[in-house]
C-alpha cells in the first residue's frame, strides 16, 4: 500500500465514531476487567480458533489455577492439558506452557513489554505479541487477526480473490491497520476493530447499518473471500467401559487410553479406546456424536463394552487406564472423550447415572 493511498484514510475521522461505538456497545468479557498482560496473554491464545462462550468458563478456571506465570510454569504438563481440554488445538497449551517456563527461568516471572521482544518467545506471533503490547502497555502497534482482516478488505473494498490476493494484500492489510491506528488508545482502537469483526461486520450477513464505519465502507458487504476446503468424513468407533472401582468408596471407573507422544495430533492426551470395526450392533450402541477435527467431520459411534469383551473389540494403541469417574475432570481429555463421557452422564460435574441402566441415544 503507497504512501499515497494510506494519506487517501482520514485517519483521525475513523478513530472517534469508532471508539465511542466501543464504548457504547462492547461485550463484557473478563479479560476486559484489567491490563495484566499474563491474563491478555492467556485470553489471547484461548481465543484463536475458539469461540468467546466457550472460553470465558475455561479462562476463569485457569487463572484460578494457574494465576501467575510462575504457577504455570511450575505446573506439570498434564495438569495444563486438563484444564484445556475441551478448548481444542492442544499445541497452543503446550506453547503457553513452555513459553511460561522460559520467562520464569530468564526473566523472573516477567512478559517483555513490547512486541518485538515479546514475539521471541514460543507460541507467540505477531498477533499476540501486538494484542499484548498494545492492551497492557500501550504500544501503538496494531492487531491483525481474522476478524481485523475482514473490516479492513470491507473498507478498502478489496477481495481476497482479487489482484490483491495473497502475500501483498496482507502487506496491505497491515499497512491500513497500522495507519488507521489511534496512537493515544492503541489497546481500545485493536479491541474495537476485533470487537467490530466479531460482532458486526460478520463473515455472512453484515450488519452494515450499525456499523460506525459504514460511511467510509467501499464494500458495504460481503466482499469475496477463498472458498473454505470442503469438509471430509470419516465414521469410526470408540468403546465405553465403566466397571466398579477396586476401592468401594471410589464408585466406578471408566477405560482410557492415553494417545502415543509420537502423534501430531493430540499427542499425549487420553481418550477412549478405539474400536477394531466402528460398525456396532444396535444393542450395543450407546450414542452417535458428530465431532470436527480441522477439515475432517468425524461420526462417532460408541460401544458399550463390557470389561470382559475389551480385548477382543478395541485395538491397544497407547497406555491404558481405569480412571475414577470423580477424577476424570483432572485428566487432559480429547475434546471429543469429554464431549461422551458429558453426554453419557459420567463426568463428576454432571448428574450421576449408573452404567448398567443402558441407554441409547443418537446425537448429531
């Protein structure tokens, strides 16, 4: 983007209408409520690829457990991973977790405050760093994430498929954000212009006519995007095992496997023994969930599998374990385990139900 262009933004004009609108109307979320930057940090990389709800519960029990970087960092890895579970993309954990170790052995427990430092550190990009520097320290450096790309392609009014395409339109994307940037707010002018993205100017259906960017908005719109990789489909099957625990006054266990470390996907986290045929007999199907992995929709069916019968029905892939039902929430589960053993009514935050009343349902 020329220097010509750029000089096109009246710069200042955007700003005001953008941050009283931010003021006005952006959602109260906890991460809002300070300027600590480990608690930015650990919203920060909660919210890639996640969805708000489903972060607000996780992020309040993982501050509480971990509340400082030290507390993480002295944390054993699978303690981290249990309290991630369910937020998916278990590599980002696992980053946060190395990343805390690294500033407590070198820095005492303390985030460089700017983005340039901070993007040395593992797991942090040039997002997080900016969102980062700029929330906790003002830093007048912008935040381009999703949501900011897609305000920005509408108010230029460029294509994602267009000439544009590519490595130069993220250099140009860049450019308008840092331009447009109000250097005496930085960290409320990124959270208004994510918050916009999110809330406002949606990937579908815009709402143009609250926008308080709408006048200066060449698209007005929809403006043309990549087309997503069609999702694929496989069907497999898991087995669910519940036995009596060898101690009475634990109630009753349920079988899991812990997948190999030498996995790219989920390396390390437990889940429940997979099936050698996924087609299962009606009377033994306890439930069908449909549960999306990055491009791959997965149709899970899940046996009930008697104790007796799990050798000769499920393939041995990792360590297996009985686990007490009122443990399980200590264990890094896969988000599809937790998805199960939640709807099977097995997991110690929800109701009781007994194994041996059997019932079946279909989720899809």
């Amino acid at each position: 983007m020329s220097k010509l262009e750029r000089e096109s933004w009246n710069a200042p004009l955007l700003r005001g209408p953008l941050l009283d609108w931010y003021a006005a109307h952006r959602r109260d979320l906890p991460w809002r409520n300070n300027k600590d930057p480990y608690s930015i940090w650990v919203s920060e990389i909660m919210l890639q690829q996640t969805r708000v709800a489903v972060v607000i519960d996780r992020y309040q029990s993982f501050l509480a457990r971990f509340p400082t970087i030290v507390a993480l960092a002295l944390a054993p890895e699978q303690d981290v991973l249990a309290l991630w579970s369910g937020l998916g993309y278990y590599r980002r954990a696992r980053m946060l977790h190395k990343a805390a170790q690294f500033v407590a052995e070198t820095r005492h427990g303390n985030l460089p405050q700017r983005a340039e430092d901070l993007r040395m550190l593992p797991g942090i990009g040039s997002y997080t760093a900016a969102a980062i520097a700029s929330i906790a320290h003002d830093e007048a450096v912008a935040v381009v994430d999703g949501n900011v790309e897609r305000v920005l392609c509408r108010l230029a009014g460029w294509d994602a498929l267009g000439p544009k395409g590519g490595a130069r339109l993220r250099r140009d994307i860049e450019s308008l954000a840092n331009h447009l940037l109000d250097p005496q707010h930085p960290g409320d002018f990124n959270q208004a212009m994510m918050e916009l993205g999110a809330t406002v100017c949606l990937p579908r259906n815009p709402q143009c006519l609250v926008c308080p960017l709408a006048a200066a908005c060449k698209t007005r719109g929809e403006h043309k995007t990549v087309p997503r990789a069609k999702m694929l489909s496989r069907e497999v099957g898991h087995a669910l095992s519940v036995r009596s625990a060898t101690q009475p006054a634990s109630g009753e266990e349920v079988l899991l496997e812990q997948r190999p470390e030498n996995l790219t996907v989920m390396p390390g986290l437990w889940e429940l023994p997979s099936l050698i045929d996924s087609a299962v007999p009606a009377s033994d199907l306890r439930m069908v969930v449909r549960h999306a992995i990055m491009q791959v929709n997965y149709y899970v069916r899940i046996r009930t599998v008697p104790e007796d019968d799990i050798a000769i029905l499920t393939a041995v892939a990792g360590e297996r374990r009985w686990v007490a039902l009122t443990d399980l929430n200590k264990m890094a589960l896969t988000g599809l385990a937790r998805k199960v053993l939640t709807r099977a009514h097995l997991l110690a935050s929800g109701p009781s139900r007994s194994f041996t009343r059997r019932s079946t349902s279909t989720v899809l």
